[in-house]
C-alpha cells in the first residue's frame, strides 16, 4: 500500500486501513521510527489492559517472594 505525503505534510489513511484497526476520526494513534521505518498504531483505550502481562517470561520459574528476600538480602550485606 503506498500512500502521498500531502500539503501540511498530511497522509490520509485508507477507510479498509481504520476498519481493520478499528480506528475512528478523532482517535489518537502512536507514532515510533524504528529502523529508519516509520510506525503507527491506534493509543490503548485501556492502558493497563494494554499493559497486563507484559515480560512475564521473564519470571517463568521464578517464586516472587523467594527474588524479594534475595534482592534485600543483596542490600544489607
């Protein structure tokens, strides 16, 4: 899909583009450039729903409590 950098540098996203992301005028999206490629992605409505589980295998095999008594142990020697 190509699309045209207007006047006021604008871009018009294609009506299949909105409905597949479920976007609708007036909604926000976020913008990163990464790699020299420029990405959008429609803002979490729920930031926390957005955000659950995220690294969580990181602690695959790890008991929370058991980390936390290693970690103050750490500090006080």
């Amino acid at each position: 899909m190509r699309l045209k950098i207007g006047k006021r540098n604008r871009i018009t996203l294609p009506s299949e583009v909105l409905e597949q992301l479920h976007i609708a005028p007036g909604e926000t999206l976020l913008m990163g450039v990464y790699d020299g490629a420029i990405y959008l992605r429609p803002e979490p409505k729920d930031w926390e729903k957005a955000l659950r589980g995220l690294g969580k295998e990181i602690w695959e095999g790890i008991d929370p409590v058991e980390y936390v008594r290693r970690e103050r142990g750490v500090c006080h020697d």
